[in-house]
C-alpha cells in the first residue's frame, strides 16, 4: 500500500522518554502525539495555525504542533502539558491558572501554560504588555485573558 511504502520512523525524547513512532512524511506532530502517541493534553482548535491550543515545547521553544512535521522531531526534545508536572505537584504556572481562574473550559489551557512557560523561560522579566503580545498566539473563547495575565504576573512574582 501507499501509505506502508512511505511511512517513516521518528524517534523523539518526549517528556523526558525516548519515544519511536511510525508517521507518514506529512503527518503533523500535532496528529502524532494525539493520535499515535496517545498524549491527548495537546489540544486540536483550529488546526491551522491560528489559536495556538496545540502549542508543545520543541527543543525547549514553543510551536504549534498542528503546523510542525512529525518528521521534525526526529532526534529532539518534545515536551507537552504531560511533562510540566512532576509527579504529583503541578507545574507552578499550572497552579497559578488554577489560584488565579485563568480558564473556565479549559481548552485552551495546555497551549496557554505551554507558551506561557517558553515565555517566562526567554524573557523572566516580561512586563504585562510583553506577556500580553508574547500570548497573543493563543486564543481563549472564554476570554479568560486578563487572568491568564495575573497567573503568569504571580509566577513571575514568586520566583
Ligand atoms: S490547532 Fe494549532 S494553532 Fe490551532
Ligand atoms: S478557557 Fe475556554 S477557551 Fe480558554
């Protein structure tokens, strides 16, 4: 078959463990971590690089993972909302949107602390008006947005 003929293996460290996953050359991480890998934190919203609910961490940088080629992250680092925790303890921007209702769906949220993180990771000290234009990838329906802003501030604020 077609499909058989061209799939290709990548192997990827994803959330700190070496991962080999078969894709096709055109599959998007976004489908390979959901579908194949069976991270379903990463969300799917538009599917066309526009909300920024798909948003994973390669080699440390956020992308959007429904505009990144699976075949990308062969050899890489991928980190997704399953790999912010450490066991039992929330990552801190993850208790942040919790203490600070920074979403009310949710949908949004693993891209919204998956930016925030890469964020607050190049720039520490991102005044309010960098964090708003550094999150403006990422959409919020529930327009939880000022929240979203106060959750990143008490991060920020605690280190
Ligand atoms: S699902 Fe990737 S940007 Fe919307
Ligand atoms: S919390 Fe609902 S889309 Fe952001």
């Amino acid at each position: 078959m077609y499909a058989e003929q061209t799939a290709v293996q990548v192997t990827l460290r994803l959330n700190g463990t070496l991962q080999t996953v078969e894709v096709e050359p055109w599959t998007p991480l976004l489908d390979a971590l959901r579908e194949r890998l069976h991270r379903t934190g990463t969300k799917k919203g538009c599917d066309h690089g526009q909300c920024g609910a798909c948003t994973v961490h390669l080699d440390g940088r956020a992308v959007l993972a429904c505009l990144t080629l699976a075949i990308r992250a062969d050899g890489h680092e991928v980190t997704t909302i399953e790999g912010m925790s450490r066991g039992d303890s929330l990552h801190p921007l993850q208790t942040a949107f919790v203490e600070h209702d920074g979403f009310q769906c949710g949908y949004c949220t693993p891209g919204q602390i998956m930016s925030a993180s890469a964020l607050l990771e190049e720039n520490p000290d991102a005044s309010a008006a960098e964090i708003r234009e550094g999150m403006s990838g990422n959409l919020c329906r529930c327009a939880a947005y000022p929240n979203i802003v106060a959750a990143i501030r008490a991060v920020q604020g605690a280190r």
